[in-house]
C-alpha cells in the first residue's frame, strides 16, 4: 500500500504510475473523495470551535444567573451536526481507504516500460538448449506413459488441474523438494520455516493477495480462513506488527509448501500437463531487507534461484518484467524462464520481485536503527526458489532420451538413492 500522504502530495507521479501500469484506477476518484473530506473537516471544526464558544457562554450566563435555554438548545443542534458530519467523514476516509489499498506498488525508475509481456526484455541467457536427434516429446505424454504421473485419477478423486505423482513421479518432486531447500538454506543462509497452510484475512491483506484478489482463493467454508497461494503469505507475516532491529537486517526465510490456487481468469490456457495447477509445491524465498540495500538483495534472491537452474544444467533466460506486466505489489521484478523443449517454448519457473515498503506498510513491519527515534518501514522481497512441479516439466522435457527415458541430472542422483534414469520399471 501507498502513503497516504504521499499520495495526497504527489497526485501526479500516482497517476503516470498507474498509466504505465494500464490500471483503470483514475486519480480523479481520489481528488473528489479528498475534496469532500477536506470540506467535511473544515465544516466540523467551524461546528466545534462555535460549540466551544456556545459552551463558554453557556456556563458565563449560568453564573449572571440567566436563563441559557436557548443556547443550550443550539448546543444540542451543534452537537447532533457534529455526529453527522463525523459518520459522513469515516465513511469517506473509508472509501479512500479503498480505494488506496487497490493501487498497485509504483515501479522503479529502472523498470522498462511496455503494456504486456511482449515488452519484457531479456536481460541474460544461460547455458544452451540441449540438441536432440529425436522429436522431443511433451512431459504430459513421457511421464505418463512412464507411470510416473496420473491425471485420470487425479480427476476422478479431485477434478481438472490436479495431478496424482506416483513411483518415481512422487519421488522426483519429493528430490527436487529437497534439493531446492538444501541449497537455499544451508549454501545460501535462509532459515527453513515450515509454516501454517491455511492463512487468516490479515495475513492475505498484509502481502496484497486481498481484497484485490479474492476470487484467486481457495477460502474455507464458514470462516475467515484460507488456503495459502504460496509461502510468500505466512513467512512475509511472520513480523507482521513487530519493529525489527537493524542489526537483524537482511532477514531470509524459505519454505517448501503446497500452494492452492483457482486460477481464476485462465480458462482454456495449460489445460494439459503440471505447469498451471490448482495445487502444486514451491520453495518460497522471502527477505527482509533495509531500504537502503533492497535492489542489491533483488540480485542477490534471483542469483540464489539461478542456482538451482545451473546445478541442473537446465538452459534459461533471465526477463525484466515490463510496467505493464508487474506483479500489483512489485516495484521491480525478474521472471525465469526455463526452455521447455516438448513445448518448444521458453516457460516461467520463478517470479523475484522487490515489494519496497508496499506489503510492510501493509502488514506493518518495520525496523529501528540505534539513535533514530522514530522506526521506519523494511522493504519485503519474495521470490520462488524454484516452483517444483514446473522444474519437474523441466526436468523430464530436458533429460528426456530418444527411447523415452529420462535421464536424471547428477545433481539430483543423490537425492533419488542413486537412481540414473528413469523407465517405467523405476
């Protein structure tokens, strides 16, 4: 969430914000809805200071033993307009409220512009596509007919857009699962959390998932529960309503965790395979970071997610997200895209993204230097470390063989017990 008064001292910046972002919010509500609340408070306050003065006359003419009747009485219709007009104001602060909470995070300077994905440009590439003398085959097809994934009965116990894994289809997530949280945490310095999967509506407010995103949630009947979308929500509220010390700064966190979405709005797209799921595992990263050092530890986050890229040997490219196509709280963000070969395409396997202070004003997290008074906001970073169903699609669409095995990369036989490729035997 913006400042407040920064919104109210910089209408013009919020508004090339929210072009360049091709939001339909238009500053104008803002201004009218201001407007009134300036004019309801001028008019409470003229109220108040005749109340006051009605209030001096009242008590002097007490003592002269008058009669105040009658300025008792207007004491009442002052004081009836003052209730008034206060219900009025609280209910236009609160529209404002609304209507701020729904302004996405403003991007950085350095973000390129552009409206859609299209506009994302590349800013590194690694390693090479791999060179096969066979059609290559989707995974959808090779790890089913391996045994290794079920659909069809995923279907029959849930629904569309779930998967059953099985033999050495469980036992690769479960590796990849392992092998993400090792290198993250004892390489890379996080702290593994394993935190609740059902998440309350302040938590989801703190990290922007609500109210702007409701209809993407798995909520539970009855209550003001939720299922988390991803690990982003618990580990960025674990110091929601704390005041940090400096010296604790950077704090990292990763955990490994189902994440359940709707996927409300994306009908008709990746209806086949495990890349767009209503469940599905992912290694979150999430820093706490001082304002001053964030963007160094944006680098830093996405080096630490390139890393489980390299140590597979799986090609990608790096993509700065455009401000057309940023996530509603990032005011920066790189995309990894993961080649895909069956598919043909390069596919999103991690999002990392600097939030600044928009989900800590939020979630009102914040950090006190020594000799400073006041406490001021930490800036949130989040970030996949990687989504592991889609490094599985990876996996199996890189490593796949012309007889349709697949190979398992080295860095991962030691978490399959040895196991160098994958048949319908494995």
């Amino acid at each position: 969430m913006l400042d407040l008064k920064f919104v109210r001292n910089n209408l013009d910046v919020v508004r090339e914000s929210l072009e360049k972002r091709n939001s339909k919010l238009d500053v104008k509500e803002f201004e009218r809805l201001d407007g009134q609340r300036r004019e309801l408070l001028q008019e409470v306050e003229v109220l108040k200071a005749e109340r006051n003065t009605t209030s001096g006359d009242i008590a002097k003419i007490k003592r002269e033993g008058g009669s105040a009747d009658e300025i008792i009485a207007r004491m009442g219709e002052l004081s009836g307009k003052i209730k008034a007009l206060d219900e009025d104001l609280k209910d236009i602060e609160a529209a404002e409220h609304d209507w701020l909470v729904s302004v996405p995070n403003i991007p950085d300077d350095s973000v390129p512009l552009g409206s859609s994905e299209a506009d994302n440009p590349v800013t590194r590439v690694w390693g090479e596509k791999p060179v096969m003398d066979f059609e290559p085959r989707e995974h959808w097809d090779l790890a089913v007919e391996l045994g290794g994934v079920d659909f069809e009965r995923a279907a029959k116990l849930t629904g569309a857009r779930f998967a059953v894994l099985r033999k050495w289809g469980a036992r690769l997530e479960r590796a990849l699962t392992s092998f993400m949280v090792d290198i993250q945490t004892i390489e890379h310095g996080y702290t593994e959390i394993i935190p609740p999967y059902i998440v309350n509506r302040d938590s989801l407010y703190g990290t922007g998932q609500l109210p702007k995103f409701a209809e993407d949630l798995f909520k539970l009947e009855d209550s003001e529960y939720f299922l988390i979308p991803t690990a982003e929500v618990p580990l960025t509220n674990l110091h929601r309503d704390e005041v940090l010390d400096e010296t604790e700064l950077s704090v990292a966190y990763c955990a490994a965790t189902p994440c359940f979405r709707s996927e409300a709005g994306s009908y008709g797209k990746d209806t086949k395979g495990l890349i767009r799921q209503h469940q599905f595992h992912k290694v979150e990263m999430v820093r706490f970071a001082h304002p001053d050092k964030s963007f160094d530890e944006l680098e830093l986050m996405t080096s630490h997610a390139e890393e489980i890229l390299k140590r597979l040997n799986l090609h990608y490219r790096v993509i700065t997200l455009c401000t057309g196509d940023m996530g509603f709280g990032s005011t920066k963000t790189y995309d990894l895209e993961v080649w895909l070969p069956g598919q043909d395409q390069y596919r999103e396997i991690s999002s990392v993204s600097n939030c600044g202070d928009f989900q800590a004003r939020r979630a009102n997290i914040k950090f006190k230097s020594k000799g400073v008074k006041k406490a001021q906001f930490v800036h949130t970073l989040n970030g996949s470390g990687l989504a592991v169903g889609r490094t599985f699609v990876a996996v199996v669409e890189n490593y796949q063989q012309a007889d349709g095995s697949i190979v398992i990369p080295e860095a991962l036989r030691p978490y399959m017990g040895g196991l160098e490729v994958i048949t319908a035997e494995s």
